[in-house]
C-alpha cells in the first residue's frame, strides 16, 4: 500500500497469479481468453507437453556418434577426441547426453531457442556445456552483425559472451538473430484450450449441475436467505451428484447456464488438440490423439510421417550446430544420430531383408550385424555373388573362344 492509499484509506487491489506471472515473467507472455499464456502455463496443457516432449525424445533418444570422414570416403568413429565423450556421454557435470539433448530439445521446442555456455580448457577445447534457463539470457546487437549474450541465474549475473563462446539452438527465425517464440505464436489456440479446461474443470467441481436460480414461494429473511444457501452448497460437489433434494414451499430449480453437452465443450477441446499440434508440427497421433477412420495400417504411416516432417528437420538442425559450433566446420569431423531402430521393422521383414541384402552382395554379414546391434564375426566382410551372377564387361569378339557357340550356330 503505498502513501496515497494510506491518506485516502484505499485498499491495494489484490492480483491474481495469471496477473502475476503477467508482470513478472520473462520471457513473455499474451492474455487470451481470460488467461495468461506464458511458457509455464502453456506446458499445463497437456497437448503443448505432449508435443514438446514428444519431439523433445525424438531428438535425445537416438544415440549421438562423432565420425572421422577419411581419405578414401568411408568414416570412423572418432572416439579419440575429447569432443566425443562430451557429445555422445556426457556434456556437463551435472547431465548426460540424453538429458541435457532432451532439456535443451525442450527449451527450443517451447521458447524457440536454447543456450548453453561453452566452458574452455587451457587449448581452448570446449571442455563443458552449462544449459541457462529460457528467461535468463538475452541477446543484443552491438553493431549491424556483431552480438552478446548475457546471461544470469539466481545468484546474479553469470557474464557477456560472444557468439563463440555459447552454443545455440534455434527454432522459427524471422531475424537472423532471434528465434519467434513457438508459445506466443500458438498462444490463440493454447490460451483457447486453457479457458476450455478450466470451463469443464468448474463445471465438474459442481457436481456437473449448471448454475442458476432456486425459487421459493414468499418472501425469504436474511437469516433464512443464509441458511438456504449454506444448506445447497453442502448438497453441491461431485461426492453428492445424482443426490435427489428434499424441499418444501413449492422450491422450483431455474438453471441459467449450459451443460457441457449444450456448449460442445468435446468438440472444442477435441479442435484445440489438433490446433496445437498443427502449430507445433506434430501429428495427432503421436500424442494419442486419433480420429475413429484411423486403422494400423493407417498409424503406421503416420509414424514414418512423424520420422520425416517432424524429427528430421529437428535432427538436421542438431548436427549442423554441433559440426559448425563445437567441431571443426569444414573439417573431417562430423555427427550423426543412429536412427536405425526408428525404421526397423518386423522381425520376418529384417529376415527377408538380410537375406536378400546379404545373397545379392549388397550387404556383407558383419554389415548386417552391425545394424543388428551384433559384434561382427571371423570371414563376415566378404560380399557374396550370386552363382547365376557375373560382373559385367566388354562382349566377346566374333571368332575368338569366348564366343557364344549358339550365335555361330545361327
């Protein structure tokens, strides 16, 4: 209460915690539909978490490999750098690869960028990666393309650093310097499916009974008036729903206010499902979402598009980052994810393969092995070729001994 509100003995008006987290958070925030749509409120839903997480796992579970390209084309796993073990195992004291992947996954997916600091070793390695909070950080331009990073935590300010000295991970760009923050854009169809969740949410802490006006004959005192109402709400609530009242003086119910049946309350959060995830890229299904046409054969298929629209821009996003901000650019060194077990099939479609693979000598058996997850076996590199098979060449000359007898013969 400030000075003026002391003179005037006016009361501080009281702020609820959407208005709160309207003030105070940092990263920022839109009201829609009654609501305060921030980062923190968003991932409440269940379909934004969904989505985040579920692209959050694609990009963390497939396991990470650092490669060597060599002279002669082929590639070897480089697992004597140092940069190797802080990609494939572990980042930072705190995490390994796959929780830090996910959590950085998550920050980009939700706020459209994640930052860590690179910590240096006296070669000016890259030793560590220390993740920073979406809301702790910003970025300002110095000049026409000069940036700084500053960033802080609970304890105060951490310090200024250049484009080199962070690690960054980009969502949407409209500026080549900021990434558009995936919440606000989507925050119509997220604030829409947090009003109609706390709609039902009241709805049912009624008792599933709409409001509205309970009549009696006469006229009610104050005291009667306070008793009527202390009495119906102890009858109200979910416990009592289906329990019949005992009245008197002619006591009629007037309901005011729709059912969740009369304002399609199904309809609109079923919408709002497909909105969000149509804003974030990610197909209903994967957050267990389907409509009653949907088959196996179906599903299957919207399980190879979700590989390839949703993941794989996220996957190539990840390795051009690591190849241009923590290896050697333009050098030999490069990442890859293993997502063989995101393609694998069936195991009678494995056998057919490896067998048709391995007798047509398009896959040596230790080849197979290897995508098997197996340890390769003695005599296991050589190609097979088929008996009925020769490599191609020049045809024989007319007259020589390795002419056709049937051609002659004609």
């Amino acid at each position: 209460m400030n000075i003026l509100d002391r003179i005037f003995s006016r009361k501080s008006a009281s702020l609820t915690y959407d208005q709160i987290a309207n003030l105070i958070d940092g990263t920022g925030s839109s009201r829609i539909a009654g609501v305060t749509v921030t980062e923190k409120t968003a991932l409440q839903v269940a379909t934004v978490l969904s989505c985040v997480r579920v692209i959050a796992d694609g990009c963390a579970t497939p396991a990470l490999r650092v490669y060597r390209q060599k002279s002669d084309g082929t590639r070897e796993h480089a697992t004597n750098i140092p940069e190797c073990r802080l990609l494939e195992r572990r980042p930072n004291e705190w995490q390994t690869s796959f929780a830090w992947r996910r959590m950085m996954t998550l920050h980009a997916a939700l706020t459209g960028s994640a930052l860590s600091i690179k910590v240096r070793g006296d070669n000016r390695r890259v030793r560590e990666l220390i993740p920073v909070e979406p809301g702790r950080w910003t970025v300002t331009k110095t000049s026409r393309y000069e940036l700084v990073y500053r960033c802080w935590d609970e304890f105060g300010l951490i310090g200024e650093f250049g484009p080199d000295d962070v690690f960054l991970l980009n969502g949407l760009q409209w500026d080549w310097a900021k990434s558009m923050n995936a919440v606000q854009l989507a925050a119509q169809s997220i604030g829409l499916s947090i009003a109609a969740e706390r709609s039902q949410a009241a709805l049912h802490a009624n008792g599933l009974r709409p409001s509205g006006v309970y009549s009696v004959d006469g006229n009610l005192t104050l005291e009667q008036h306070t008793r009527m109402t202390k009495w119906l709400a102890s009858k109200g609530g979910p416990d009592n729903a289906g329990m019949p009242l005992v009245v008197d003086r002619a006591a009629k119910w007037l309901g005011t206010a729709s059912s969740g049946k009369d304002s399609q309350a199904d309809e609109t959060r079923r919408t709002q499902i497909e909105e969000i995830c149509r804003g974030y890229g990610v197909f209903p299904i994967m957050v267990g979402h389907s409509d009653k046409t949907a088959t196996f054969a179906s599903s299957e298929a919207f399980f190879a598009a979700h590989r390839i629209h949703t993941l794989a821009p996220w996957h190539v996003n990840w390795k051009q980052q690591f190849d241009e901000m923590l290896l050697d650019g333009a050098g030999p060194l490069f990442v890859d994810f293993d997502t063989r077990y995101m393609v694998a099939g069936s195991m009678k479609d494995r056998s057919v393969y490896a067998r048709t693979s391995i007798e047509m000598g398009l896959l040596s058996p230790n080849e197979w092995r290897d995508m098997e997850g197996l340890d390769p076996r003695k005599g296991g590199d050589e190609y097979l070729t088929p008996m009925n098979m020769t490599a191609g060449g020049p045809a024989p000359k007319k007259g020589t001994d390795n002419e056709d007898p049937s051609a002659s013969a004609e």
